[in-house]
C-alpha cells in the first residue's frame, strides 16, 4: 500500500518536470513535426513513412517558399478566376490557350530567383480551376502541349532546374475544374461556363488521379502537393482516400496538403492557411479551419491577385512581406509567397525587386528564421520568437518604448545579444518577468532581434 502510494506521487512528480520542461525547450505547439515512429493524430488510417516523416522536418526547417499561379489566364491579365468572375463559356475560354506562347521563360531564372530570396521550394500551379493544364498530359489534350503554341512541358523544365539547384518542387492541383465535361453536379462556382448539365462525378476523379499519376511519375521526385478547390463541393464524395493513396504509394516522401479549410483530413501531412496566419480569420476563409498537428504554411500575394494582373497596383511593402514571414516563423508556419508570371513567361519588374529585398535581408537575418520552430514566448502584438536548440530570438516588430517587459523564462540565461551587432542587451530580471533594455540605437525598424542563449 505505501509503496502504490509512493510510486504514484512519484510519477506525478515526474510528469510536472516533464511537463515544464517541454513548455520552455520544446514549447507543445501545433505544428510540431511528429517524431519519426510515431503517427500523427490526424491519420489513423495512415502511416507516413519514415522518408515522409524526415520531409516534414526538412519543410518545417525550409520556412520559405515561392508559389507561382500560372496558366492560360495570364493572357487576359485580370487574374486566376477570370473565366468565373467574366462568366466565360468554355467555347469562349478556350480561345486563350492558341494565344499563350511563352517564349521568354526560363527556369534557370526562376530558380536562380527564388534561391537568391532564400526560398527552398516552390509550389507551381499544374492545372487551376480552369482546368488547363501546364504540363504534358497524356489524360486530357486540354494542355500546354497540346493546344498552346509554345508546345514545351514547363512542369518538366522546371523540375529539372529545380533539381540542378537543390530547390524542392511541388505542385498546387484543383479539385475544382470549371471545364471538364464529367465535373458534375456543379459546385458552388462556374455555373457561366455554357456546360451541359450532366457528367459522371466518378469519371471526372479518374481523371484527376490520372493526372497526378503523371504529376507523380513524370517529374522525378517531387516535393508534395497542394489541392485546392474542394471546399467547391464540401459535401461530395471526393474520394480522397484513394487519391491519397495513389500519391502516397508513387511519392511516399511527397507531403499532401489540402486547402480544405477544415481541421487535417486523413493521409494529409501538412496544413496550410490562405491569407492568414494559423488560428487567424482575416480573409474570410478559415472561419471552420482548426489548427491541427502538422506541419504548417501559410500563403498570401504581393499584390491581392495569386493570377497575374495588369491593374493590380495594391503591392504590399517590403516591411509588410517581411513581418509576415517572421510573424508566420513564430507561429511555427512557413511563409509560401506568391507571383503571378505574366503571359510571355517573364515576372514583372515590382515582384523580382521584392523577392530580392526578402533575399537580403534573409541574408543577414535568416539564422533567426531557417531550421526554427516557434519559440517559448507565443505570438504578442509586439512580435513573436522562434527557437533552435538553446537559441531563443525575439523578433521585437512593433515596439516604441526602451523598456519591454517579457515574461519569466525558466532556465539560466547564458547570454543575451543583438543579432545584428553582437553587442549585449541589457536585461532586468524583476523576479516576476524580464525586461529587455532596448537603446534607441539598438531598434531596428523592421525587426530588432535579440538572440538569448539558454
Ligand atoms: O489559388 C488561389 C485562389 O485562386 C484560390 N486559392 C488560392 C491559393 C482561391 N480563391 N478563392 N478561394 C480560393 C476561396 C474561394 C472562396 C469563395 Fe466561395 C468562392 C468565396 C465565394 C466563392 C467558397 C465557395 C466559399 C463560398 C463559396
């Protein structure tokens, strides 16, 4: 009886230091990779592989991606959703791809981009709601090489730059297709498009796993990838666990996202949150979203169109993009930002120079941001922290006064530093908290980050 009674009070007092220690080094938060061996809460059905588990990793340390919205749509200039928000019938719709001949891309100058703004991957449309596709499909002839002048396979050119450069390459596909005959009943969106009013639901999902069967075996290993377009039809029988699967079998490395905008669904491996920080509901579209255990992304534009356009003058500043990208880092997401290429296959002069900016100042800063996962301190109107190992930055974003009052960090601090000019940052440890005695010198008017090394 009394040794029951001792083992008990000693496992309680076990599972206290545990549980503080884990609050301070390795704060409980969503979106923490799951250890390899274990599977995540979101799938029971599923067990990532082990490859697919160290993928998590990578993607959680990469932080920064680009995403690129291209298409047939370019051509008009007036973004991604023309064909619905212009009521185009298809008849009218499929007058545009003769006319896209992008004859000045190049994808050593994409990659070159990207790498130089410090991204790791990039995430490219392969066909949008439109249902075009932008790479060569054997399914369909509704297709670059098909219907288009330009005849090249830019998916395949970009795989192979994106391989010579050590970038990773994923690949957004809609579940919504405003112009395959079997997509029916009708969703939500395209009820302009002169379509007749029938099809065969299951024949319209053969075709898309058809395509990601080429997505998945044509382009060498890819990165993941990212549906879109199923909150289009909410209650349909979108057959994913099959699609999954298909995924899961040829790609087992491959991480799957869906912009659901519902908490994970099975065999997902991470979540992503458009136009908002996790937990966040600024834009409308994650009022039913729930942050769940995977991995996280989030994803926002320059401008305010994911599509190129040639009105749209709304660009973010520099200060703007970047806050996001450090905000997103200390809610543990990676920041996937987004250009709209133009029609002939180059990236407008205001994009190239903001992908530079985010590039340069990564260059100086990015310590603070690559290989981190949120930090102890949650996310404050004043800024936010990342971690790695016994590193602790506090990126101070908005905060006007010398003196910023923190709370109590459990653990000795061993030092405590400016990043950017390795001078020591006075702290006062008032038993209840600490205050970092920040110099009017010392701020930096994008992000003052202070490095604490516990
Ligand atoms: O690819 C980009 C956009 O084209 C696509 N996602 C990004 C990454 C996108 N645009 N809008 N949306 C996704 C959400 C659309 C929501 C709406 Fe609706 C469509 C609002 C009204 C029509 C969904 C369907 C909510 C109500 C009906």
């Amino acid at each position: 009886m009394r040794s029951r009674r001792y083992l008990l009070v000693l496992s309680v007092v076990l599972l206290v230091i545990q549980a503080g220690a884990s609050r301070f080094f390795v704060q409980a938060q969503a979106g923490q990779a799951v250890p390899a061996g274990t599977a995540p809460a979101a799938g029971a059905s599923y067990t990532p592989t082990a490859g697919n588990l160290a993928a998590r990793q990578w993607f959680q340390d990469s932080k920064f991606g680009l995403f690129v919205h291209w298409g047939v749509y370019s051509v008009l200039g007036d973004g991604e959703w023309v064909m619905n928000n212009k009521k185009m019938t298809i008849a009218e719709y499929e007058k545009l791809p003769p006319e896209f001949n992008p004859t000045a891309f190049n994808a050593a100058e994409w990659v070159s981009m990207a790498k130089a703004a410090g991204m790791k991957y990039i995430t490219i449309t392969s066909k949008h709601h439109d249902g075009f596709a932008i790479f060569d499909s054997k399914t369909s002839d509704y297709d670059i090489v098909d219907r288009t002048p330009y005849k090249k396979d830019i998916l395949k050119m970009l795989a192979e730059e994106c391989r010579k450069q050590g970038v990773r390459l994923f690949f957004y596909h809609s579940h919504l297709d405003w112009h395959h005959p079997d997509y029916y009943p009708l969703g939500r969106t395209g009820h302009a498009s002169g379509r007749e009013a029938k099809g065969d639901w299951y024949r319209y999902l053969d075709y898309m796993d058809s395509q990601l069967r080429e997505l998945c075996s044509n382009y060498g290993e890819i990165g993941g990838i990212w549906f879109d377009g199923w909150w289009d039809k909410p209650n349909a029988d979108w057959r994913l666990d099959k699609t999954y699967k298909l995924i899961h079998d040829l790609q087992p490395k491959a991480l799957i996202g869906n912009n659901h905008h519902r908490k994970p669904f099975a065999g997902e491996d991470f979540q992503m949150f458009e136009k908002d920080l996790p937990g966040a509901n600024t834009a409308g579209f994650n009022a039913e979203s729930e942050i769940g255990s995977l991995p996280l992304e989030t994803c926002e534009t320059i401008n305010k169109s994911w599509g190129y356009s040639k009105s749209d003058k709304s660009f973010k500043s520099h200060k703007e993009l970047l806050h996001y990208l450090i905000r997103a880092a200390g809610h543990n997401a990676n920041f996937l930002l987004n250009i709209g290429p133009m029609p002939d296959g180059k990236i407008q002069p205001e994009f190239v120079q903001q992908l530079k900016s985010m590039g340069e100042w990564l260059n100086q800063n990015g310590d603070s941001i690559y290989g981190t996962r949120g930090g102890p301190v949650t996310p404050r109107p004043w800024g936010v922290t990342t971690q790695r190992g016994r590193k602790i930055y506090f990126h101070i974003l908005d905060w006007q006064d010398t003196l910023l009052p923190l709370p109590k960090m459990p653990g000795i601090i061993r030092s405590a530093k400016f990043l950017k000019t390795g001078r020591k940052v006075d702290i006062i440890d008032t038993g209840a908290g600490l205050v970092f005695n920040l110099p009017k010198e010392a701020l930096d008017p994008i992000d003052t980050i202070v490095v604490l090394e516990m």
